[in-house]
C-alpha cells in the first residue's frame, strides 16, 4: 500500500518547519520506501506497518505540538510491491510516448 500523508503542527505559531521535520525524521528512520515534497509524504509498505509510522509520526509532532492536523490519502493494493516508483515510471512512459 502507499499512503501519502501530511501531519501538520498546530498551536506552534506561524512556522510548522520543525514540527515537520520531527515527523520526516521517524518516517526516513522506518526504512520504508518514502518520499517528501512540499504539501505531502509518501510512505510504502503493508498496512500495518505503514499504519504504525504514520502513528509515530504524529506522536513525534504531538511532543512539540498541542494539537496536529492530518490528512491521508492511500492507495492499496494487495500484492503489489514498489508501487510508488512504478506509478512515475508508467506516468514517464507515457508522457514520452513509449507506451
């Protein structure tokens, strides 16, 4: 499955930047496949134990926050493994008409 999420930090004032980075920071130590941008991060792996870091994440947040917002979208897909790598490859292909 792969979730894409964002926990965000409330009640720190303007800037969520550090509350952020406490929740990337136990994403990237899972070992999970992950990537961060701008407004998401997207995390790879069976339910539960992508279910289990984003848990972990929002602790993380919650230690420097009084109060987190989150948002998840996911897409699962039993027996599918290297999805999120694989959905960009198929997107390539055909943005360079190969397929």
């Amino acid at each position: 499955m792969i979730i894409a999420f964002s926990v965000t930090p409330m009640g720190t004032g303007e800037s969520v930047g550090a509350g952020v980075a406490e929740a990337v920071r136990v994403i990237r130590a899972s070992g999970l496949p992950n990537e961060t941008n701008a407004l998401f991060t997207t995390i790879e792996g069976e339910w539960d134990e992508v279910m289990a870091v984003i848990k972990q994440a929002i602790d993380a947040v919650m230690v420097v926050a009084p109060r987190a917002s989150i948002v998840l979208k996911g897409d699962i897909r039993p027996g599918i493994a290297d999805a999120m790598k694989g959905k960009v490859e198929s997107v390539e292909r055909h943005l360079s008409g190969r397929e």
